[in-house]
C-alpha cells in the first residue's frame, strides 16, 4: 500500500472507524498539519527541505508543493523562495481557514484550546439561539420535544445536541454563522461523546433541553440567560473532565 493508499482513521470513544480513502495531496496535508499540531514543527521554525520533507511524508515533490501553496493560501506557513518555509504564528494571525483545518485535524487539540473554543461558543451561543427562536419558534420547539425520548448514550446525546446548535444556527438566517460552525461536526462527534459518558453530565444538558421546552411554550421567547447559563456550567465541566 503506497502512502497516499493510506485510510484516513479516526480513533473516537466507540473504536477505529476507516473513513475514507485519501489522495495525495489530503494525506500530505493530514501528515504535515498533524505534525505542526504536535509540535513537531513550532511556529517561528522552519520545515526540512523539500526533498527530505517529501520523503518523510511519503509523497512525490509535486504533491508537496501543492500541498505547501495550499498550507500557504490558509497561513499555516510562509514560503519563501530560495529560502527555507516557515511555520507562522497560525494561532495568532490565522483566519477561518486555520479554524477550519483546526476542527478537521482536532485529535491534536490541546485541552486548552478546546476550552478556548467552548469560551467563544459562550459568547457567540446566546445571541444565535435568541434569534433561532425568534425566526422558528415551532422548528425549534419541535425538536425540542423530541429529547424527551431520547436514549440515556453518550452518543445519542451527542448527536442530538449538535442537531440542535446547527438547526438554531441555520434558522438565524446568516449564512456566516453557518460558515464559522460546519467544519466542527467531526471534532464535535469526538468530544461530544468524551463530554457526555457521565450520567450527569447528561442530566445537565437534559435539564437545559426542559428549560427551553418551557419557556417556548410559554411564549417566553428570552432564552439568553438559559442558554448563556449552560454554556457556562458546560465550560466548567469540561475543566473538570480535564
């Protein structure tokens, strides 16, 4: 099996899944960002030459380079012609793009910067649930209500609660928002299933589900604090589970 035969695996709490077959190209890029991730390679050094790097990844010299214009257009690194590439300070200047491969590459995710992503989904989550709810008061209470049966999992409740984040997303009506929180389904399926193996952990998340029940049928369309207050407990729960 050449490298880029190579399946892409990830490893989550249920076991090995095999994705995907990956091309060249993506199975560079796997390598090489996975490499930064783990501090192999530190913001401020620069990569091997690329004769050496192409052949620590496995791949042929054109398929680095497309792979290193690709990592340049994202500003993971700077290349610099008869120079050495250089890896740049991703966290400090880097965009949507670098939050994007951060998600696809997130089993390289320190603690710290996923308390760092639950910190802005705290600020960010309020005010989108807020105008879901105004927008589609009845999508939201819809599916709402379907917790009430929902399997005592880790995994069920994992995947419920994602549903529920994209559904209030998409019913914003900004596509931005959209934009910003695709990318994370895979990395949320991973530590969703890591947040939710405790019973009370899942009791808490079920109680929130409740508290949005109630106040939609009551027409109480502030679910701000609601909302702002879950995120918060969420955040310390995740510090604890740390």
């Amino acid at each position: 099996m050449t490298s880029y035969q190579k399946r892409d695996i990830n490893i989550g709490m249920g076991g090995i899944v095999i994705k995907k077959l990956l091309k060249p190209a993506e199975f560079a890029e796997k390598q090489l960002l996975e490499a930064i991730l783990g501090s192999k390679y530190n913001p401020g050094e620069v990569l091997p030459a690329e004769r050496l790097l192409a052949t620590e990844l496995g791949v042929t010299r054109p398929t680095l380079r497309e792979t290193l214009q690709r990592l340049s257009k994202e500003g993971w690194i700077t290349i610099r012609h008869g120079k050495p590439t250089k890896v740049n300070d991703y966290l400090g200047n880097g965009g949507l793009g670098i939050l994007g491969s951060l998600a696809r590459y997130g089993k390289n995710l320190s603690f710290d910067m996923v308390s760092h992503l639950l910190e802005v989904r705290t600020v960010m989550f309020p005010g989108i649930a807020q105008r879901a709810v105004s927008n589609s008061p009845e999508e939201i209470l819809t599916y709402l209500k379907k917790s009430k049966t929902l399997k005592d999992r880790a995994d069920a409740y994992a995947g419920y609660d994602w549903g529920l984040q994209m559904l209030m997303v998409k019913a914003t009506n900004n596509p931005v928002f959209n934009m910003i929180l695709n990318d994370f389904e895979p990395l949320y399926a991973v530590l969703g299933e890591i947040y939710f193996q405790k019973k009370d952990t899942r009791s808490v998340s079920l109680t929130y589900y409740r508290d949005l029940i109630k106040a939609l049928d009551q027409t109480n369309m502030d679910v701000r604090p609601i909302v702002e207050k879950t995120m918060i407990h969420s955040e310390k729960i995740w510090r604890r589970i740390r």
